[in-house]
C-alpha cells in the first residue's frame, strides 16, 4: 500500500501521520506530482487559510495534480473545502470537484460561537468509507466555514443550520471533521479509507 | 448537536504532571503521556498540557513531550507554558500539538495574538486568562502563573484577545482554582456573553453538579485537574451524569 499524504503549506501532517501509523501504514509525505499519481490511496490533509493555500498549490501545479487523480483521495477539514468551488474565505476560487461552495458560519444566535470547535454527531451516512460507523457517532470539528448540502453529500451535521459533514464524487471523498483526532470512530473512518474497496458513486 | 466538552489538564514540571492547590503546593500525579492515553480511553474530549513554571524557567518548548503525546492519543490537546513567538508555535504544531495556549507573553505582547491567527489560523490560537476579583469587585488579569497583578479588566482583555484572533478562551479564576467549591459563574458568564469564541472555565471543579452549573449555557468545556489526576471524579461517571442533566455529552467513545 503506497499512500500518500500531500505535503502543502495547510499541514498539521504529523497528527494524521501518526494516526496512519498506529494504523500500521507509514505515509509519504510529499509534493511530488509523480509520487502523488502513482500511489494507492491519497490523503490531502488541511489546517490554514484557503486562499493561501490555493495559491500554494497553483505555485506547485497541485491543483492541476489533484483534479487528474484517479485513485481514492480522501481531503479533510480545509482539504475537503478546497475541493469545491469557491470559498468564501477571502473570495477564493478552489479546485471545483464537489459542485459546492464553501460559506462563513452565519447564526443570529450570540450563544452560537464561530468557530464551531468540538464534538458534532454525523448522520446520514451513505458510503463504504462509514462502513461500522453508527448513524449519530460524534466527530471532532474546528471550523468557521462549511459547505451545504448537496448531491454529493454522503454525511451531514448540524451547527447553525445542516451542512455537509462528508461529500463523495467519483475517486474523490472529503470530511469536514478530522478524522486523526476523532477518537475511535475518526481511527475506523481512516481503517475504511485505506482498506474499503472505495466504490466510484 | 455540537457537545460541551470535559477537558483534563496535566500540568507538567519536569516531564511530570503536577498540580497546584492555589498555584502553590505541588503535588506529583504521574507521566503525562500514560494519563493522557488514560484520559483518552475514558472519553476525555480534549486535553491541555501546561507548563505551569516555564515562564520563570523559561522554557522555550515541549517539543519532545509534545511529539510523544501526538504519537499516542487519538482526541485533540492544547500546549501552553512558555510560548513568546510564532517559532515556538510552529515547532509545537510542526510536533503535532493541535492548539496553543498563550497568557503573559500574549499580555505583554498583544501583537503575538495577532501574528499567530494570520499565520497559523484562530483556531489553534486559545487565549488562557489568570484572573481575581479585587474589592471593588472587578475582575483583574493576573500573569506569570498568577504571581502578578495587572490593572487590566478580565473582561476589557478577553474582548481585546479575540478580536486580535484569539480563537478561544481558557479562563481560570484563581479565586475558585483548588477549592474545589466550584467554577466561577459570574465572570465566566461575563466574558462568555461579551466574545463570539468559545469559552473554555477552569478553577473549582469539585463534583459532578459544579460541571453542570458551569457548562449549562454559561461555558462551552470545563478543565479540571486534581480532581481527575487522584480519581476524585470519573470521567465517565461525569459524562453520565452531565448526559443525565441534558447537557450534550459525547457519550460512545
């Protein structure tokens, strides 16, 4: 099993490298468009600001990389959000697999704090990659922006209204939440990623 | 639903966990990366690890110690002690810690907040906040472990603090620190109601019920130490408890 972890400037790499590793998978962790194409499996991690992060990415001819993968990709947290179409994060065009666009919380209730920073159920679960995954398992989430629900949703929370906590087209999956620091159910999430036969929807 | 969340704090001096009753009177509870596997296991919903000394000691990092806790556990952890500049942050984060925690070094140098939001995001940037209320009944900042007074409001600074970035907030009322006779609601409330972030109490954490009074629409997690660290409290049993109060508990770990 090759897998790879794309090295970019969003990183918070070493917790999800460590959490492959007790998985028993070491992860390459890299930039390079050869490595990135011929793996197994992908992992495009994220913590950071979208625009910059795209502008590394177009810096680096990733985004032209990502969007030709044709092997299972798994993006979290940011990752999954620079896989739609547009953040409203600093107006930032992303590399438009999931047909969504990512907003700003947005709540008339003081008592709602942005970000949204903790444990949040995901329901809905329509994908091999919760296989064993009870409907209503509770996720780790830091997030101030979210993307809705839409056709390519196969998971969904609550926080100020429901959105997209997964989203799935074709090769290409995506979470909201961090798998690699949700407790057992993030660890089982990852196990799925890396031993599901992922099945194109 | 988005849970309240049950946060155990090891203090770290010397590789060790330690715990102060009022900030003095340290006591020994164990290795810090074997209670925070334990922690983990028992449904803990995060972890903070402070070193409570190294502002005197200055103590630049735990990078070492950081690095075995990521290698570890599984839930998200803070790292606070010591941090004065954005390379001490990316050496904690670049070792696997999720959030920092800053308080004198953010005091003194409020840019800090800034620079670290712009640079690595407000959700990793917690702003930990030492405060007292004085006779007149205002609420003060205190630094340096609590060792040194300011003539800053708690409240004027929480504001301050997250409009420079700060992505949450730690606020331990020294008043209630080691009493065991329960959190701070009043100020907690104060700051909660004033900033758009969440609000993490510390101090006073005794039983079961001081949680629920705390974490029922005043803050949004609750630290405690001893009362974990020596068994007084059961992370379970709390969660239970809490689930049985009707505040959101992340119950199946």
């Amino acid at each position: 099993m090759k897998l790879v972890m794309i090295k970019y400037n969003a990183g918070n790499t070493r917790s999800l490298q460590y959490a492959l590793r007790r998985l028993g998978v070491e992860p390459l962790i890299t930039d390079d468009a050869e490595e990135i194409l011929t793996a197994d499996k992908i992992i495009f991690p994220g913590v950071g600001e979208a625009s910059s992060a795209m502008k590394y990415l177009k810096s680096k001819q990733l985004d032209q990389v990502i969007t030709q993968v044709k092997q299972p990709f798994l993006g979290i947290c940011l990752g999954m959000q620079l896989m739609c179409t547009h953040s409203e994060e600093n107006d930032t065009p992303c590399l438009g697999i999931f047909d969504e666009a990512v907003k700003l919380f947005k709540s008339n209730d003081s008592s709602i704090k942005i970000p949204q920073i903790g444990w949040n159920t995901i329901g809905d679960l329509k994908s091999n990659l919760f296989n064993g995954i009870a409907e209503n398992s509770h996720c780790y989430f830091v997030h101030s922006y979210y993307a809705h629900i839409g056709e390519h949703t196969i998971a969904t929370t609550d926080y100020c209204s429901p959105y997209s906590a997964a989203l799935n087209r074709n090769n290409f999956y995506g979470v909201q939440f961090h798998p690699e620091k949700s407790a057992v159910v993030g660890e089982k999430i990852i196990e799925n990623f890396i031993n599901e036969d992922l099945i194109c929807r | 639903m988005l849970t309240k969340r049950i946060i155990p704090c090891l203090d770290i001096k010397n590789g060790r966990t330690v715990k102060g009753t009022n900030f003095v009177d340290l006591r020994d509870a164990g290795d810090p990366v074997e209670l925070a596997a334990l922690y983990a296991a028992q449904g803990a919903d995060e972890l903070v690890f402070l070193d409570i000394t190294a502002t005197n000691e200055k103590r630049k990092t735990l990078a070492e110690l950081v690095d075995r806790i990521a290698q570890r556990i599984n839930i998200p952890f803070t790292v606070g002690g010591g941090i004065s500049s954005v390379e001490d942050v990316r050496l904690l984060l670049d070792h696997g810690a999720d959030k920092i925690s800053i308080n004198t070094s953010a005091f003194k140098n409020p840019n800090l907040i800034d620079q670290l939001a712009a640079e690595f995001g407000s959700q990793c940037v917690v702003l930990a906040i030492d405060t007292k209320q004085h006779d007149d009944g205002e609420w003060y900042v205190y630094l340096n472990g609590g060792r040194v007074a300011t003539e800053t409001r708690c409240l004027d600074w929480a504001i301050e603090g997250v409009k420079r970035g700060a992505g949450e907030i730690l606020l331990t009322s020294m008043d209630h620190d080691g009493t065991k006779a329960g959190f701070a609601k009043e100020i907690t409330g104060l700051v909660s109601a004033h900033v758009g972030v969440p609000i993490i109490a510390s101090g006073g954490g005794g039983e079961p019920k001081h949680f629920a009074a705390i974490l029922d629409g005043i803050a949004d997690a609750a630290l405690a130490a001893s009362v974990f660290h020596f068994g007084e409290i059961s992370i379970p049993d709390l969660k239970h408890y809490l689930d049985e109060q009707n505040i959101p508990m992340r119950l199946n770990y």
